[in-house]
C-alpha cells in the first residue's frame, strides 16, 4: 500500500509527521492485520 494512502487514513498531512510516529512494533503490527482481517471475514461472509 502506498505510503500516501497510509497517510491520508491515519490523518498524518506531513511526511515529517508520518516518520516521527511510524514506530510500531512488528506484533503490534501484526495483531493489527489479524484483527482486522477477522473484521472483513466476518463483514463480507
């Protein structure tokens, strides 16, 4: 996913902003996707 759509969710209107907070632990990460792929299987059964 390009970092622009990234930005544009998370609401960051800087690159600067967008690194100074892209720190995220590779589990939390991961849980992040997890979660958030049961959220669709359940919408889109």
């Amino acid at each position: 996913m390009p970092e622009s759509v990234i930005m544009e969710i998370t609401g960051h209107s800087t690159r600067e902003m967008f690194d100074r907070y892209n720190t995220v632990d590779e589990d939390d990460t991961r849980n992040a996707i997890n979660q958030l792929s049961r959220m669709f299987d359940e919408k889109f059964r």
